[in-house]
C-alpha cells in the first residue's frame, strides 16, 4: 500500500513539474512578440495563440488524485482485495442479586470488499460479511425485563456463538459521486441487516452511545432480519459553507421474512415497514443546525401456518438535535397486536461541548409497557453514565448514530442503573462498564 501511494504521490508532482516546465518554455515567445512592430503585435495570430490543452489545471490534478485515491481503496488492479475489519467489547457488570462478573460481551469479525474492480459513478456494487461472537450481552439485554423481585432477567439461550451478523450486498443505484445537489440518492441492500426501525436499532452493538439498548427492542423483538432494503435521501441540498450535502428527506424502505436473524420465514406472510427523517436545516452557521425528526412504521405477523398467528403494527417518532455543548435524542413507539396494546419511550442527553469530544457525559430514561391494560408491568431505567473516547483517527463530526465504519475508534462507557417497576417499592441497581475498540 505505501508503494502505490508514493508511486501515486510521483505521478501527481510530475504533473506539476511539467505544468511549470510548459510556463517557462512560453515567457520567451512572449519577449519575442515584444519586438514585433507595433502594427504586427496587434494582431493575434494563429501561431501566437497560447495552447491551452497543454497545460494541466488544478481540476485535473484532483480528479487524478481521487481517481487514484479510489483505485488505492479497491486494491488497484485487483477485485478480489477483501478489508478486514470488526471489534471487541470486554465489560464488567456488577448486580445487587448476581455476582459481579467480568465477561466478554461480544466480538466481530467483517470482510467487506467491491465486487466491481474499476470506480464507477452509477451502479458500484459492495458486500459485507460479519461474524458476531460472545455471551448473552449483546442480544439478551435487548430482551432483559425487570424481574418480580426488581432484577434483571435475561434468556442467556438467545446468543448462540458464533452467529452471521450482517450478510449483505449493497447495490448504489444513485449516488452523490455524479452531482452536488441531486434530486434522489438510491441504493439496495440485500441479505441479512439492521431493521430500519427508530434509532437505537440501526445502531451496531460497538457504536450504541449507551451499554444497552432501548427496551422496547426486546419487547417487540426487533433487531436483524433477512430481507430488501431501499434507502438514500430526497431533495439533497449542499452547503458550501461546510461542503456537506444533506438530504431533506432520508428515508428506508423494507421488507424481512419477519421470523429474526439466521432462520427461515415460518409463514406465508412477509414484514414490511420504513422510516423517514427529516432536515429541515442544511446551513452550516444556522440556530438550528443538525435538528432532526422523523417516523418509523413496521408490519408484521407472528406465528406459523396453520394456527397460532399474529398480526402486530408498530409506529414510531423520533427527534435528535445536536446543539453544542447539548445532544438530545428522544423515541416514542406505540405498539398494537391481536390482543395487546403497549408503548415505549426512550430519551437521551448528552454533554458533546466539541466536535470530537473526549469525555462525553449522558443522562438517560427508558419505559416500556407491554401491556397498557395490564397494571402494575410497566418498567423504568434511569441511566447516568459517560463515554470516554480516547483514540480516535478520522477527524469527522460525531454524531451518536453516524459514525464513519472507517472511523478506529477505542472507547470506555460506564453505565449506572436505577431500574423501578411500575407498582413495587423495590428497585434495582447494577452497574456496567464496558471497553470498545474497533479495527
């Protein structure tokens, strides 16, 4: 790789050398036109006339140095270059009715590559295969719910290890590469991938801003599934000011087998469902930079063929506002089946004073109630914690739920919990800590 990119570096100052050797040559013909008569030098001849296509612009500079930036990435010459990458999450949970544990929450290994070997501007096609190990961390605690005596319950049969995560193949249809302001970004992603249900759920296990995720996650069930997705932005505006462009509309569009990550549809019905965010804002200098709101809706049905199905929706609404030195994401998600009625609520602040920050403090609540007409099932989480990121790479803006996959990044969370069940005295309290490192 160092080879490529100084043979790369080479290339480009030739260029340039060559620029400035084509200038030189030229100031003599310009004295020479100098000593022409008066009533010759006003004319402008063919052979006088400088030649523009000779020299190399700074245009083409960049777009040899991107073109060369794009080869370097896919490997050059060969479409089979594979980029490994992934993650490991090493934790400490301490519960008032278990014993304090340290543990291996979960692991990652990704291969991911272009199946096309030349940069393309439409049409580009990429892949991803992820294999996710460890405990019950990642998964049970989506699904943990606040016991009768006020402790946490998990299935530890949920984690099988070693699972496939991601399996997919993403197909860019249309892509920002052509123009700045496009009226629609479009790209495909097939196989087995994140919901696109509210914001904690398109959050991979290594990038969730808190040790665990909203509790309704678990409730509904909703985390991978195998499917099609639609998803790319509406109505793309750019700012120069910041040179981002920024949707107004960013939107998903899906639809899963409905039976879960690595198994098979078990009824003849398919889920489907989408979501949509809106930015309002696209100025780089304005009050209400980074505001953002959206909805999500899914449908689906549960159980297999024969007897025993359900039908279930659910909606959701989301806010996130990014306003230094405060972040404040919110969800609310109400949900309906066959019998039940339930809602779910989940809201975050953070302390972000910069644009990297080092030490990032958190406060968040989060309610689920499974049943509305059900007394005494509701259950409350109030979080108070930070994360500690103390190496990072890629100068990029952080958002909690955009971060950059080439973004190496180690961090340290440390949650504590307060955990109430809606018509009991007795509370719960643990604390976790985890460390994040990425490759």
């Amino acid at each position: 790789m160092r080879i490529i990119t100084v043979i790369a570096l080479l290339l480009v100052g030739s260029l340039m050398m060559q620029s400035e050797a084509q200038a030189i040559d030229s100031e003599p013909a310009v004295v020479a036109e100098a000593t022409v008569p008066a009533k010759e030098a006003t004319g402008t001849t063919k052979e006088g006339e400088e030649n523009k296509s000779d020299y190399v612009t700074r245009e083409d500079l960049d777009a040899l140095r991107d073109l060369l930036d794009e080869q370097i990435k896919r490997g050059v010459a060969s479409k089979y270059t594979v980029n490994l990458s992934g993650f490991g999450i090493v934790g400490f949970n301490s519960n008032y009715d278990k014993p304090d544990s340290f543990g291996i929450s979960s692991a990652s290994l990704s291969l991911s590559g272009n199946l096309r070997e030349d940069p393309v501007e439409e049409g580009d096609v990429k892949y991803k295969i992820s294999l996710l190990f460890g405990g019950a961390s990642p998964t049970a605690l989506n699904s943990a719910k606040v016991g009768s005596g006020g402790g946490l319950v998990t299935n530890s049969t949920i984690v099988q290890s070693p699972v496939l995560s991601d399996v997919i193949l993403i197909w860019d249809l249309k892509t920002l590469k052509g123009e700045l302001e496009p009226l629609y970004t479009l790209s495909a992603t097939v196989g087995q991938q994140l919901v696109p249900f509210g914001q904690d759920n398109l959050a991979t296990e290594d990038k969730i801003p808190t040790i665990r995720k909203a509790q309704y996650l678990g409730g509904y069930g909703i985390s991978r599934d195998i499917g099609v997705k639609l998803d790319g932005g509406l109505i793309n505006r750019h700012d120069p000011a910041s040179g981002i462009t920024t949707p107004l509309f960013a939107y998903s569009l899906a639809g899963f087998n409905g039976s879960g990550p690595n198994r098979n549809d078990d009824n003849s019905e398919k889920d489907f469902g989408g979501r949509v965010v809106v930015a309002p804002v696209k100025d780089y200098f304005s009050f209400f930079r980074d505001l953002k709101f959206g909805g999500s809706y899914y449908h689906g049905t549960r159980g297999q063929n024969g007897g025993g199905k359900t039908t279930r929706e659910l909606f959701g609404a989301e806010f996130e506002w990014l306003k230094k030195p405060f972040l404040l994401t919110a969800e609310a998600v109400f949900g309906r089946d066959d019998k039940t009625h339930s809602t779910g609520f989940v809201s975050t602040l953070f302390w972000t004073p910069g644009t990297l920050p080092d030490f990032q403090p958190l406060f968040r609540f989060d309610s689920f109630d499974p049943d509305r007409n059900q007394k005494n099932d509701r259950a409350d989480i109030y979080t108070v914690g930070f994360n500690y990121f103390f190496y990072q790479v890629e100068p990029i803006t952080r958002r909690t739920y955009e971060i950059k996959p080439t973004e190496r990044v180690a961090k340290l969370q440390v949650n504590w919990n307060l955990r109430k069940q809606e018509g009991r005295k007795l509370t719960a309290n643990d604390v976790n800590v985890q460390f994040v490192y990425t490759f």
